[in-house]
C-alpha cells in the first residue's frame, strides 16, 4: 500500500510541476540591461586635440634635405647624428655639458617637419651599451616637439611611427 501511495504522490506533483522546468530569462535580460546602460554611460570617449604651430624658424636659409627622406637618428656615445638613410649624414648633434643635445635634436627635427608634413616615420639606431633613459628621451625628442607658443606651452607631433635597429659600426660622424 505505501508503495501506491508514493505513486500516487508522484503522479499529483508530476502533473502539478508541468511545463515548469524551463530557464526564466527575465532576470538575466534585467542584468544585461542594466550592464549595456552601465557599459554606455561609463565609457570614456576619446577627444583628439590638434594644435597647429606655426614655429619659428632656427636660421634662415632652408635645410638642405633629399628627396624621398628616410629618417634616421643614430645615438652614439659621442652624441646624436640625424641622417637620410639613403644619402647619409645631414646634422650632428654632438654632446652638450649636460649630456645629449634633445632640445637641438628637438628643434632640428621641427624644420625637417616642416618640409616634409606627411613623413610621420623614422629610424632611431643605436650604439651597443646606450642607456634605457636615453633610448626612451631619443624617442620622445623624435616623436614629439615641446615648446612655448604665444606664451603658453605648446606641443605637436613630429615623426610617432618609429622604429628602432642597431647604429652601424665603424662610421661613427659625432
């Protein structure tokens, strides 16, 4: 008789439970919800700023530059040596008393800028043993320019795609 009746009592919560054992999804479509308005309102959007600097210019006659200039700057112990690949050595840069010449290599740079606005590559190659400080101010001076302009400091973009090698041997020009 027991074993009738848990039978019985099967059949009664089987037929009662019916159709329930399905997923309710309305609480997780309430969490992605809540998660897309979170996502939407919390997410940062990127302003790009474009200063144009009109920079004064270091000496008046025009730099002598190739045609089709690929930009090199070669850190050496001696100093920096700004150079076409192709055609060789166009500006050294020796050291100062306080180290690296960045604010001439800085300057340099800024008119090779601005004749060539659409070059936004260079090379920086450097000797054996040169330091990561000086790696990474060489890289800075290359990418970046800072200044002042009307008395308010001022930065624009020189050559950011760089690409870093090894400074040959043997020749060095500083």
């Amino acid at each position: 008789m027991s074993g009738s009746t848990i039978r019985r009592r099967q059949a009664r919560n089987h037929a009662r439970y019916k159709g329930r054992n399905d997923i309710n999804i309305v609480p997780m479509l309430d969490i992605f919800t809540i998660l897309l308005f979170f996502l939407i309102f919390t997410a940062v959007f990127s302003k790009t700023h474009i200063v144009e600097l009109n920079l004064p210019a270091q000496s008046s006659e025009p730099l002598q530059l190739p045609e089709g200039l690929q930009l090199e700057v070669v850190v050496r112990k001696g100093g920096l040596v700004v150079q076409d690949k192709n055609s060789g050595p166009l500006q050294p840069l020796p050291n100062t008393d306080q180290g690296y010449d960045f604010d001439g290599l800085s300057a340099y740079l800024s008119r090779v800028k601005a004749r060539f606005p659409e070059l936004k590559t260079a090379t920086v190659l450097l000797e054996p043993d040169i330091s990561y400080e000086t790696i990474i101010a060489t890289m800075d001076a290359v990418r970046a320019f800072e200044g002042t302009l009307d008395g308010q400091p001022a930065r624009g973009e020189l050559f950011p795609q760089i690409s870093l090698g090894d400074a040959p041997l043997g020749d060095a020009h500083s």
